[in-house]
C-alpha cells in the first residue's frame, strides 16, 4: 500500500489572548505533537472525547487554518506550507463532509447550485451539458433522485442532506474525504444508511477517508485502522481488530468499557474513570493520561511515553504511548487481550 | 396501583398548516421503584410525553388530553398552584443539555437550595447545608467550595451532576430523566450512568429514563417503551425486547445498530437499513404508522390500525403479523 496522506508531528496551538493590552497570556495545546498516516483507498478513524483535537487535526489537514508546526504531506507533495495559490488544485483531492447537515448546506442555494459549485471551481466540466450530466450522476451515487436537483435544502430531511453534503465532497472527485462527525447527529436508522453509503462508495472509487467520531461501534463497524487521541495527543494507533480485542493503552481501554452495549445483564469488565479530561491550556506534566489512569506510577508522572509498536498487540503495527509495557508482563495489566471482556462478547 | 399511570394521552399542537399530532394515544404505567425507558427516534414525542406529564407544554398552542394519573390523582385536572407544589417535588425531572438548564447567573447552593426552601420551607441556612449533603451525594469533590461557585466553573459532567442534586433533592417519588447523558462523553457518561444505578438503590425513586439510545436503555432500565410517530409500538421488560422484539420497528432499530465487538467475534455484517421517512404527523394515519417503512406491510396494515396486543407476559406489541410465538420472520 502507498501512502496519502502523511502527517507528522503536527502541532496546532491556539493563543489566548486576554489582559489590559490583549497580549497573548497562554496557548491552548488543542494538537500537540501527532503523527500518523493513512493508505490509498483506507479508512482510519480517529476518535477521542471531545477537546481532544480529533477535530481540528482534520481542519489543520485541509488547510482551514495554518498550523503551529509540523509536516502534512499528500501523496509526496508537502502541503502545509504551500502557498494559497498552489495549494488550491491541491484542495480539490481532499473534501470533507461535517456533522450538522442543517448547517452545512448554503440555504440560499438549490442542490444542483451547491452540487455544481466544486465542478465549476475545479474547471472539472467541459461544458454546461456536461455539468449537468455530472451533477445528475453525484445524485445517482448517493441515491438521491435526479429530479430533486431543483429543490432546496430545507426541502429535504437530515439523512436526505447529509448525502448531499457527501454529493458535495465527491464532486470535486478526492482522493481523501474527511468526515467530521458525519453521521453523529442522524437518528441510528438513518445513520446506518449513511454508514452503508459510505462503505459502498469507498468500494466503489477508492476513496481514503479519515473518520472522525466518538462513536466506537459506527467506528468498529466501518474503519481499516484506528486511532485514539487524548488531550491533543494520539495514544494508540492499531488495525482495527487488534485494538479491540487487545487495547494496549489505559484510555483505550476505558473508553471501549464505558460504551453502553445494548446487551442487558451483559457481564462486562468495568474501568470507570474518575474526574474529568485536564485542560489543554495546562495539560499535566508526563503522561497526559496520568491524573485519570487506573495504573498510573511514579514514572508516568515525570515522563512522556513515546508511540512505539507493542509486543504483545495482536497485530502488527499496533502502536501504544504507555510506560506500561517497559515493565514485567505479570506487571502489565495491558499484557494480555482483554478485549472480549471490557465489551462482554 | 401504580405510582404514575399514563393513559391516552394525547398532546397536540395547533400549528399554521395543521394539527401536529405529537402524542398520540399514548398509555403506560409506571411502579414505584421501578426504571422505564422510553426509546424511540427524534420526533417519535418522547419528550414531548415527558414535558406533558410535568405539564410543562404551553397551552396554547399545546392541547394535552387523556389522564395522567400520580399516586391516583390526575394531574391534568389540577390547578396551576397545585401542580407547583408536585413540580421538583414529587416528580422532578433531568434535562439533556446541562449548560442551558442550569441559571448561569446563581451559584450551585442556591440552585439546590431553591426548591428545599419553596417546597419544605428551610431557611437560606439549611438549604445550604442540604445542598451540601446532595453534592456529596451525587459524587461532586470539595462540596463545600463547589456549592458557591458558578455553573460555568463546573464540567459537562459535574453540571449534570448538579441538576441530579437538585432534581433528588425534595426526595422525589418519581424522577423523569430527558436524554440524561446525551451531551456528554462516553466516560463521563458512564460515571453519570453509574450514579444513577447507584442513587437509585440508596434512593428508591421511580425513573422515567427517555433516550434514544439503546445501548443506555440496555444499562439501566427494567421495562422499555418503544415509540413511533406519536404511537407507543411495543413494550415490554427488557430482556424480552433485547431478545425477542416483536414489532418490525424495534427489529429495524436493533438491526441498523452495529455491535461493539463484531471485530472479536467475526460477525461484521451490512446494517440494516429502515427505508424511507418517518411520516408527517399533521396527517391522520388510518392504518399502522409503520406500515410505509415495513417490509412486512399487506394492505391490511395501509388499511387497519392494528391494536396493541399481549404478544408474552408483559410484553406488548402494535403489530398485525406479530404472533405469540415470536417475532415475524424476516
């Protein structure tokens, strides 16, 4: 598999801004130091709580606002830096579909207006017929009706605009989606229709999609690899049958034991964590982890762990940023595969 | 008898094209102790049935009908000043968004304190205390510093934790819950779900827990309402309905969820889809609500409201082709 998109060490910090003069009197750490990469034709998920800077990698990828540091590379050309004039061919190869298709679609505009804008931007139609001919063909793709292209956004239900807002992406026709939430505020029957579509069209045309979401099971159902971010960091990174059969990070594990299953009397291994997530203005020193985790100790406190490949995962590359597993296995309580346990399967 | 018997209730609101018929013939009871969920998708009126039993819909242009009766007397025939004194009192109710439904601009203490006072006539003093206690309660650190500050100075999840404080703290026979957990993350959801299954023993009050998620519904409820446009489809305890739903809509809504764990157990499959819309509820349905999504429709379900029938023991269900034996063949 040949890489797409390559990012590394991104970095995104916010000031704050405050005081009798305004100055900058902090930095809010939103994404601070992540790195990952994604395949040709590949979904990777990544998933967090909110504030944990899922969200805003996504925007830093597509250029909506500069980043703080780092490196994000398309397909071998190094985008980040790239000025707005050549990064804009750059922009038709990555679209992106957001969480709310109430406000995402221009209400002043009709389907096929907002259809037809990406094809016209990109010079993508040779000629008004052929504009036509591809806007009536986005509309087969995501099984809308050809005839509705006349209508009005407000014409049409959530689910309805959703594929509309993914119409939109695909018209430019990318390599790479980012879904931002895109099925987080559909009703779950027609969230597993947008979740089918978007399955049948990454088969189709080979899309990569990098799927942002704090919902595990959509995420477990639809991704090729997986990626856990906590408080601007990623914490593990695996394909996604090792990491949920076999989390090797703390927080990973919590979170797959905090899903509700809808299995009553389910017998499930529990890892409730106390307090809330630390805030990104001061995150805590060593572990950004440590003030939540069950298994903290004294180096966790004072030492950074680094992502490193996990010799006990179930796969390879499995990556894992914990001091866990530098200690003895009967030690480690990430050790074994706990998976089938924490989601009483 | 039951603590709270619901029984045709019927909320509609007068809009400028039509009646939205919200509410539509809805009955169910509710025991004392006892956890009922009310599942469904948005718009199916589960909030709206929440809102009617506290009558807390405007009228107009609400019009809400049927009896809703708590502990024998029908609430719907009370007077606004008695309805107060059961308000926050007898039944007291969660809302889904912490951040708007707390008063941003009183602190906790007098938030907790304000219906101590108003219902059991305790000084500022004593309400402050109280309010103490319930923020120890409820799980919050330093309750003595916490009870003076600010809504905005507290997390997602100790807000939700201050409007449980506040909604247990008359002593509630019955406590409504409105999507609870749905604005928060998954751990502070389960810390929140966690205390609700704790309160609830040490407690003792009754829950009416409405969600759309199942996944909550199957954490900690004990019988389960699914609704429909308006209409209650199926009820039943919740293993029943986990295990064997009977009605077609409950199948879909299981069906088109995907299960954590399918990775382990190699049994990824397509979801399943429910097709089409929920119907517009401005128009009267003659047959069975389902019937334009159902794969099992005849003309008699286009035709024929079916009726809810005892499909098992405590288990109900609204559908023509639902037989005793099990749910239809799919």
């Amino acid at each position: 598999m040949s890489k797409l998109l390559d990012v590394t060490d991104l970095k995104k910090h916010f000031p704050i801004r405050g005081g009798f003069f305004g100055g900058v009197t902090g930095q809010v750490y939103a994404v601070d130091g992540v790195s990952f990469h994604i395949d040709k034709g590949e979904t990777l998920s990544l998933v967090g709580e909110s504030g944990c800077g899922k969200s805003t990698v996504g925007k830093a990828i597509l250029r909506l606002f500069g980043i703080t540091d780092g490196q994000v590379v398309l397909d071998g050309q190094r985008i980040d830096d790239m000025s707005a004039g050549t990064l804009r061919p750059v922009r038709r190869r990555m679209q992106v579909v957001f969480q709310d298709p109430f406000t995402s679609l221009n209400p002043r505009m009709r389907v096929k207006d907002i259809l037809a804008e990406p094809i016209r931007n990109f010079g993508l139609a040779k000629n008004s017929a052929d504009l036509d001919e591809k806007v009536a063909k986005l509309m087969d793709t995501v099984r809308l009706p050809r005839d509705a292209v006349g209508r009005w956004p407000h014409e049409f239900s959530g689910g309805q605009r959703q594929r509309i807002g993914i119409a939109r992406a695909l018209a430019a026709e990318p390599d790479l989606i980012i879904c931002d939430e895109a099925v987080s505020a559909l009703d779950v029957s027609v969230k597993a229709q947008i979740v089918n579509l978007l399955q049948d069209l990454q088969a189709e045309l080979g899309l990569a999609l990098l799927f942002i979401s704090h919902d595990l099971a959509i995420v477990e159902h639809m991704t090729h690899r997986v990626a856990v971010m906590y408080l601007g960091k990623i914490v593990e990174v695996a394909p996604k049958r090792s990491l949920f059969a076999a989390p090797k990070h703390p927080y990973t594990e919590a979170l797959l034991s905090a899903v509700p299953v809808p299995m009553p009397g389910a017998a499930r291994q529990r890892v409730i964590l106390r307090g809330d997530v630390p805030s990104p203005i001061n995150p805590p020193k060593g572990c950004r982890f440590h003030t939540r985790c069950p298994y903290a100790f004294d180096r966790c406190r004072v030492e950074e762990p680094l992502l490193r490949a996990i010799p006990t995962a179930l796969e390879a590359g499995h990556t894992a940023a914990c001091h866990l597993h530098d200690r003895p296995e009967a030690e480690n309580p990430l050790a074994i595969a706990k998976g089938q346990a924490l989601l009483a399967v | 008898m039951a603590l709270l018997e619901v029984e045709n209730l019927q909320t509609h609101f007068r809009t400028p094209d039509g009646v939205n018929r919200a509410v539509d013939g809805v009955s169910f009871e509710v025991a004392a102790g006892e956890t009922l969920a009310i599942v469904g998708e948005s718009g199916c009126g589960k909030s709206v049935t929440a809102m009617s039993i506290l009558r807390l819909i405007p009228e107009p242009p609400g019009k809400i009908a049927g009896a809703i009766r708590f502990q024998g007397k029908d609430l719907l025939t009370l007077s606004e000043p008695e309805m107060r004194d059961i308000r926050g009192n007898e039944i007291s109710m969660i809302f889904q968004e912490p951040m708007t439904s707390l008063n941003p601009v009183l602190n906790v203490g007098r938030q907790i304190g304000e219906t101590l006072r108003l219902h059991q006539g305790l000084s500022a003093k004593d309400a402050e205390a109280k309010a103490v206690e319930m923020l120890t309660l409820v799980g919050i650190p330093e309750p003595g510093r916490r009870v003076r500050e600010y809504p905005h100075q507290l997390s997602g999840g100790m807000r939700q934790r201050v409007m449980i404080a506040i909604a247990l703290a008359c002593n509630p026979k019955l406590l409504i819950a409105d999507e609870p957990t749905t604005a928060l993350d998954v751990t502070i959801q389960a810390q929140i779900l966690e205390l609700m299954r704790d309160l609830k023993h040490r407690v003792g009050a009754a829950i009416v827990l409405i969600t759309h998620d199942l996944g909550v519904v199957a954490e900690v409820a004990e019988r389960v309402v699914v609704m429909y446009a308006g209409k209650k489809v199926e009820e039943a305890p919740v293993g029943q309905l986990f295990r064997t739903p009977r009605h077609p809509y409950t199948q879909g809504l299981l069906g088109s969820m995907p299960k954590l764990g399918s990775s382990l157990t190699g049994t990824e499959t397509r979801l399943a889809e429910i097709p089409g819309l929920v119907p517009s509820l401005k128009q009267k349905i003659p047959g069975c609500v389902f019937a334009s999504r159902c794969s099992h429709a005849t003309d008699l379900c286009v035709k024929v409201a079916p009726a809810l029938e005892l499909k098992a023991p405590g288990h109900i269900a609204a559908c023509h082709y639902a037989t005793k034996e099990g749910a239809i063949a799919a």
